[in-house]
C-alpha cells in the first residue's frame, strides 16, 4: 500500500508569463507529469491517477483537480503524493503548510515534492520545510529584482566611481576629453612598446626613472 502514489502538477498563466521561451518547455504540464512519473518509476512507486490543474492560480484552493485529489484522499484511494515542488500545491505559505503539516499526515499521506528533495516519510526536520522554501525563494526573486534594478540604474547614469580611460579626463559635464599630460604617456608608451619593441616591465622601469607618477 505504501507506494500507491498520484501525481499532482499545475501552471498558472501567472507562471508561464514569468518563464522565458528556453525555459518555458521545462515547466509546462506535460514536463511536469513525465519528470514525476519518471522520478516514481525510478524509485518503485505505482502511479495510479495523475491530476492537473493548468491555467489556475496558485493563490487558490479551490482548483477542480486539486480538489477531486482531495476527495479521492479523503477516500483512500492512494497514500502518496508526487509534486514537482511546493509551489504547484499552492502560493500561499500557511495554506500549503497546513496541508503538509498537518492535513496529509492526518490522512497517512507521503508527500514527495522531488526538486525540493522532501519526502515526508524520511523527513526528521523540526523545522517548517515550507517556511524554509517560501523564505529562500522570496530571498531568490528578491536578488535577482535587485540585480535587474543595479543594471538598469547603471546603463542610465554614470557610476560616482567610475573613471575615464588613462589619457583622457572627464569634463564639467563627466564627457571624455583628451588630458595633454597624460596623453604625452600614452604616446610614449605606445611608441616604446608599438615601435621599439620594448618590454611592459622595462616600460614600467624607464616610467619610474621619469618619476612619472602612476594613475592613481
């Protein structure tokens, strides 16, 4: 009885705006349902129903699938559950911690949520593996808005830090102009080494026997 097992997937149109077209195959239902019953293949468990729920948000229970599975729980018709991740059971955390927590132990149900490496019937964790998860993906899409807004805010203004190249200086405005006494160096360096074939290090040599100070 222990390995009669369902499989449960969703996708919102939520979810599918958020995925980019590489990766939108790998998330669709279809790849959700072979990737579960394939995990179930491999690890002895019998597959005997698979529900879906697709279009439907995550921020509701009242979905048609997921509340035929709840049924269908409810009569004992399978005692393990295959989800991809904890999020296709639902958006809201305290709502899907009920149901892991509490609700499918009540029933004797095992839940395995595959990419989260979760199976509740080997699980000794004391902590909130929902809360866990919420947390570090809030944490995730919390980085990468951050990172998206850093370089956005660097392609539309110039940097405090940022300096001009070595030979040009910056201008009331912070425009590249051409800086004369530096720019004699360039032209030095560059003929030394462009047409005198001179070393990088003997270059640094004969700049510090000029006493010509380094950028910084």
């Amino acid at each position: 009885m222990m390995n009669k097992a369902v499989v449960y997937a969703r996708l919102s149109r939520e979810d599918e705006d958020k995925i980019d077209g590489n990766k939108k195959e790998s998330r669709s239902i279809e790849n959700q349902i072979k990737f579960l019953t394939s995990y179930a293949e491999k690890n002895g468990l019998t597959v005997t129903k698979i529900y879906y729920d697709d279009g439907v948000s995550g921020g509701t229970f009242d979905r048609p699938a997921f509340n035929e599975m709840i049924k269908d729980m409810k009569r004992k018709r399978f005692n393990v559950i295959l989800i991809k991740d904890f999020s296709r059971l639902g958006r809201v955390m305290h709502k899907v911690g009920d149901f892991v927590e509490n609700i499918f132990p009540a029933y004797n149900i095992r839940l395995i949520s595959v990419s989260d490496n979760y199976d509740s019937f080997t699980s000794v964790d004391d902590e909130s593996v929902v809360l866990r998860y919420f947390v570090n993906e809030f944490y995730l899409k919390d980085f990468k808005k951050k990172c998206r807004n850093a370089r956005i805010h660097h392609a539309l203004t110039k940097h405090l830090n940022y300096y001009p190249k070595y030979g040009y200086n910056f201008d009331e405005d912070r425009n590249e102009i051409v800086d004369e006494a530096s720019a004699n160096i360039v032209k030095m360096i560059f003929d030394l080494v462009g047409n005198q074939g001179v070393t990088p290090q003997k270059v640094a040599e004969l700049l510090n026997e000029k006493q010509i100070p380094t950028r910084s």
